[in-house]
C-alpha cells in the first residue's frame, strides 16, 4: 500500500511539473510572436514614411528645377556633363576674376550720387610752407587707380570729368596741386581722372594748344563728358566749388588771392574753368595761335559769346583760389600779338582750334597719381 502511495504522489508531481513546462513554453512563444509581430509593423511603418519623404523630395526638386514653359506644367531639367563641366570651371575660376565680377555686378546695383555730396567740409586751409612728396599723396589716397583716376564705390557719379593741366618744367606746383585736389576731387564724388599735358622741348610755351590736346588724349581713355581746364599753381579753397560741368560754361577760379580775392574785370575766363563736350565743340574748341602768355583766355570768351553761351560763376567766397607764387617761366614772355588776335576771334574762330589741331605725342605715361602726355606741339 504504501509503494502504491509513494507512485501516486511521484506521478502528480511529475504531471504538475510537465503542465508548468508545457505554460512556459507557451508563454515564451506568445512573448516572442508578440514582438516578431510588433516588429513587423514598426518596419512597414518605416517604409511607408520612407516612401512619402522620397516621393514630397522628388516633387520638390521637380518644381524647383523646372524650367517653366508658357503652360502651367513644370519641366524638369535635367543636369548634363556639359554643365557639370562648367560648373567644375567656375568653381576653379582665379580669385580675381570672381572679384572683378562681383565689383561689376556691385556698379550694377549703385544708386546715381546725390546733386550735392554729403562729403564735403566747405572751406580750406592751404599752404605751401611745407613741401610734399608724390609717396605721401599716394599713401594719403589709397582708393585712386592708375593714371590718376577714380571713381566712388558707394554710389554712381553724375558725370565724369577729364582734368586737364597744361605742364612744362613745374614739379613742385604739380605736387602741391596733386596733395590738394585729389582728396577735394573725391569728396566731391567725381568720376575723374588727371591728365597732366607737358610740352616737350624748349619752343615758346602754347597754353591753349595742350587744352586742346588734352582734350582729345583724354577721349582716348574715357568716354568724358565734362573737361576741367586747369592752370597747375591754382589752388580751390573750398570744396563746395565743384570742378563739374554746368548749364553754360563754368569760370572756377572766381576769387584768387593774386587779385585780392575778386574778379580782375568781367570777361575774365583765365585759370581754372569747365565746359562740357557740347559747349567745347561748339565753339571749336580753343585757339592753337597764341604762342607765349596772355590772350588765348579773352579769346575763349570771344568764342562762347559769339555761339550766345554766358559764364556761371560760384560764389566769390566758395570760389576762392590760392595760386603758387612763382617767377614767369622762361620761353612764355607775353605774346606781343595777342590783342590783334583777340580783335578778330569771331572771324577766326571756325578755322583755328579742335579742327585744326596739329601735334605728335611723345610718350605717354601712367603714373599713381596722374597721367603724363608729353606731346610735340611744333613752334610758331
């Protein structure tokens, strides 16, 4: 009886043993379909996000690169080697060429400067107690270019302007000139350059004939529009006195402490003065006749009155001048013929000047500062 006992309880232990085997199995295998199943729908959901993303980025790029027709429907552009080419070009473009195109593209965009510059100070001081060198004026002006041009960067000039200089054996003049009018120059916004006209040999000096010169050695640069006459001992006191052009012809050096700061008489046209291109060949230019000192200025004002042009005028504070002291140079005594000559402007006006104009340029050269023409202009 008791063997039998002793099998009963071994056979229900076993059979419970087997029944907590058998549930565990299930369990574990519930658990595992639970997460295979789980699985299952974390990937399809996975796919299916992967899928909208591609087919919204597609449709994206396809509006962004589709070359419109005159329809409604993009068209898509496709990407060729060709173009990967240039692409791969312009990328290895120098760093020159990317600067001068953004500096081109930059004017593109520049508004036209104000009628008045906001840069100007109004009047000056100026002395020649102190001498200058062409290094300092160099330094002292960092934004001109060769030749002795510039032009603003933060705005479009109004117009642009040839400085004309007629030039024999006066260095020092012309550095003082150069220390002064350039700083002036760019605060009056100009699109300028200098060009600085030097009679080569030791003939009788003709003042009139390198105006005339430089007049048409500029145009070889630039397409000018307005020319500055300026003698190069003739300092502006005040910036408001703009070397531009204007309505009728412009007389720049108003006040000049030579004559006590006022007009010498009214026809006066000597010294600085601007005509614009029009006003200038409308008279011819100027006269080439007028060998040695005096006349060609009286002529010049012959010429426009006689073709109904009046000379503005600044006011004689805002156009005050100082000048160089100096000695007469040697080989420009006064022109003995000069009052006969003027006599008789409107009958030779039409035959002497632009059209008549002879001369053979020397050289030419470019420097920081300025642009030298030296030119033959023959003798009387």
């Amino acid at each position: 009886m008791m063997a039998g006992g002793d099998s009963s309880v071994k056979f229900l232990l076993l059979h419970r043993t087997c029944k907590l085997v058998v549930l565990l199995c299930f369990l574990h295998i519930s658990v595992t379909v639970f997460f295979y199943v789980r699985s299952l729908d974390v990937r399809f959901s996975f796919a299916q996000n992967q899928q909208h993303s591609n087919i919204s980025s597609t449709q994206t790029d396809r509006v962004r690169d589709a070359g419109f027709t005159s329809g409604t429907e993009p068209k898509v552009v496709q990407t060729t080697k060709e173009e990967h080419r240039e692409e791969r070009k312009a990328s290895e473009q120098p760093e020159e060429e990317k600067k001068k195109k953004e500096e081109v593209e930059s004017e593109k965009k520049l508004e036209k400067c104000p009628e008045t510059s906001p840069l100007l100070v109004g009047p000056l001081r100026v002395e020649f107690t102190s001498p200058v060198n062409l290094d300092q004026i160099k330094d002292q002006n960092p934004n001109l270019r060769p030749g002795g041009r510039f032009r603003p960067r933060d705005c479009e000039a109004l117009t642009k302007v040839a400085i004309i200089i007629p030039f024999r054996k006066r260095e020092e003049h012309l550095k003082f000139w150069l220390f002064y009018l350039h700083p002036i120059l760019q605060r009056q916004q100009l699109d300028y350059g200098v060009y600085v006209i030097n009679q080569d040999g030791d003939q009788i000096f003709n003042r009139a004939k390198l105006l005339n010169v430089g007049y048409l050695e500029a145009l070889k640069d630039y397409d000018y529009e307005c020319f500055v006459f300026s003698d190069v001992d003739l300092i502006p006191m005040d910036d408001r006195n703009t070397y531009k052009c204007f309505s009728q012809p412009r007389h720049l050096s108003v006040s000049m402490d030579k004559f006590g700061f006022r007009l010498p008489y009214n026809q006066y046209f000597g010294g600085v003065s601007s005509m614009s291109k029009e006003q200038y060949l409308k008279i011819n230019g100027f006269p080439n006749n007028y060998w040695g000192w005096g006349g060609e200025d009286d002529d010049i004002f012959n010429r426009l009155s006689s073709k109904g042009m009046s000379i503005s005028r600044p006011s004689g504070d805002v156009g005050k001048c100082r000048m160089i002291r100096h000695d007469r140079d040697k080989k420009n005594d006064p022109n003995p013929q000069r009052f006969d000559r003027i006599a008789h402007t409107r009958d030779t006006m039409h035959k002497d000047g632009i059209n008549s104009l002879s001369y053979s340029v020397v050289k030419t050269e470019r420097f920081d500062l300025f642009t030298k023409v030296t030119v033959d202009v023959g003798k009387p």
